[in-house]
C-alpha cells in the first residue's frame, strides 16, 4: 500500500458536486359552480364582494429560512449539491414522520402552518437534523454539517487511472476491524466527496476492462487500502498508487509461435491459489506486480511456467509445448 495525502484546502463553497434542479410549481384552475335547476327556484343572491382588506389577509403561518454551513465558525453558506426535507415532528402510528417539504435549492424557504417540524439537510453524505417551532413568527436557521470533502486520485505507473477502471468503497472502522460499516461502495476517483468529520478507511480495487472480463468477474488483485482523516471545512486529496500490469497468455510450440487456439488457462500465485481461468488463443488479463505460475491445457495435454509481472510492462507469456 502506498498512499500520498498531497495537501487539504479549504472546501470551495460553490462545489461542484450534486448541482441542484430547480423544480416546477404546477398551477391549479378551480371549477365553476353547478347551475340550479326548477321552475321556482328563485335567483341566487349575488356574492358579497371581498373587501381590499381581506384580500390582502396573509395565509395563516409563518416563513421558515434555513440555510447550510460545512462548520459552525463558516460565514458563508453553502450554494449548491444540497437536499432539504421537512417533517412533522410527531410521528405516525408506524413511527414514520410525515414529509411536508422537500428542496434542492442552496436555501430553504417556505410559509409553514404554526407547529414543531424536524428538518434535515444532506450534503453529499454529510447532514444535520434540527427541531423547530414555528409560533406565528418567521424562524431562520443556520445548520452547521461539521463535514469536509475527500478527493482520491488512482495512478498506475505516471498515468491517473480513469473512473470505470475502478471500484472504490469507503468504510468507517472500528477497533480491530478496519471494514466495520460501509458507507459508499461505488466512490468515483477524481470527484470530491463530502462526508462527516472522521476516519475512514479506502479499498480502491483495479478493475480488468481486457476482453474475457465482463461483469462481475472483471476485479483484479490488484488492491490498495489507505486509512485516513478527513477535517470539517477541508479538502482531503490522497492518491492511491496501483502497481499492475496487462499479461498475454499464449501457448506456442516454439518461442515467438503462432498462439495455439482452444486452450485454457489458469494462472495462481506461487502458493497455487488460482487468480484466473481463461480460454482462447491469446487471452490477457491484468496482474498486480508478482511471480504467478501459468497453466496452459489443450487436447488432454498440460503445460505451464511461471513469469513475473512488473507495474506497468505490458507483455506476453509464452508457455512452450515442449
């Protein structure tokens, strides 16, 4: 394992993760009265006009403003990537609350009837809950996410290893166990992630893109592993280093041969734990940097040798026939 925390910086507060949508109020048209029916019925006495007065009356209840800071000493809030929900406090007969507004946008305002809510705001895997009371009066709040953001960058060799070449997990851990609770099994390198203050543990795992791994069988041995500490208001990057490299099983019956078709092929570690099997003429697969012992198999007959692997070069492997 090799890991590299290039610097922290302070969270840029227009982050780019988790832009907010605005969204769309639909208009609603009432429907016109019924007509009255009957010979005797007599005219309807016209409707009392509304006075400017109760037209302008408010809506019962109050404006309720919340907005979100990564720490309480923060000064500006923050202005994208934000989820907002608001729910009755008292809770329903299953123990559920009622949600009675959702937002995404950096801050939360709407007029809400007089009473207790619980409100929730999430920031990428950060978030805070408060409990307030509107009583006739406007209420503002300031919620502090007491979060930072983590970066994690994947190279192999001089190059940084794109996206989908990696599955990245992120755990919490606990004493004697650095894989207690998994918190995001699909982090993305080169996106910066908001999580709570604390320690984490990293797995980042290269993923084989060669043809003949597809799926779920497209992991590699390959794995790095970095225990860190992410701080509230900062940016943590860390680059996880791979050393791997692109094999080409081949049976030939002389060195620099044609590849010799339907064959398989598995390859182990020294100790015979077997890494892969395969089939083809010239099948590859990706390795982390080692000695393996490869077996060729064709028409009843068994070959192997072994080889080594070095970070970054790219080869073949023969296996003789004689």
């Amino acid at each position: 394992m090799k890991l590299l925390i290039l610097h922290t910086s302070r969270l840029l507060l227009a982050s780019t993760m988790l832009v907010a949508v605005a969204g769309c109020a639909a208009a609603q048209t009432a429907a016109p009265p019924a007509q009255q029916k009957g010979r005797s019925a007599k005219p309807a006495a016209p409707a009392p006009s509304s006075t400017p007065a109760e037209e302008e009356k408010p809506a019962a209840g109050a404006t309720l403003r919340l907005s979100a800071v990564l720490t309480q000493s923060d000064s500006a809030a923050l202005r994208s990537g934000l989820v907002w929900r608001i729910f009755e406090d008292a809770a329903q007969p299953d123990g559920s609350r009622k949600l009675v507004a959702e937002s995404r946008e950096a801050s939360f305002s709407e007029q809400l009837p007089e009473g207790a809510y619980i409100v929730h705001v999430a920031f990428g895997l950060a978030g805070a809950t408060r409990r307030v009371v509107m009583e006739g009066r406007n209420v503002s709040e300031r919620l502090a996410l007491n979060a930072g953001g983590l970066k994690l960058i994947d190279t192999l060799g001089d190059n940084q290893l794109p996206a989908q070449r990696l599955a990245i997990s992120i755990y919490v851990p606990e004493r004697g166990n650095s894989e207690a609770k998994l918190v995001l099994a699909n982090a993305r390198s080169g996106e910066v992630l908001c999580l709570p203050e604390g320690a984490y543990h990293i797995v980042s795992t290269l993923l084989d893109v060669s043809q003949g791994s597809q799926g779920d069988n497209n992991t590699t041995n390959s794995v790095v592993t970095a225990d860190l500490r992410v701080p509230a208001g900062k940016v943590t990057e860390a680059t996880l280093r791979h050393h791997a490299a692109t094999m080409t099983l081949k049976l030939v019956k002389a060195p620099g041969g044609e590849a010799l078709a339907n064959t398989s092929f598995s390859v182990l570690t020294p100790g015979g734990d077997v890494i892969r099997e395969l089939i083809g003429a010239f099948p590859s697969l990706v390795l982390a940097e080692g000695e393996y012992v490869a077996i060729a198999r064709r028409e009843g007959k068994t070959f192997q040798t072994t080889f080594k692997v070095t970070s970054t070069q790219d080869r073949d492997v023969e296996i003789l026939t004689q």
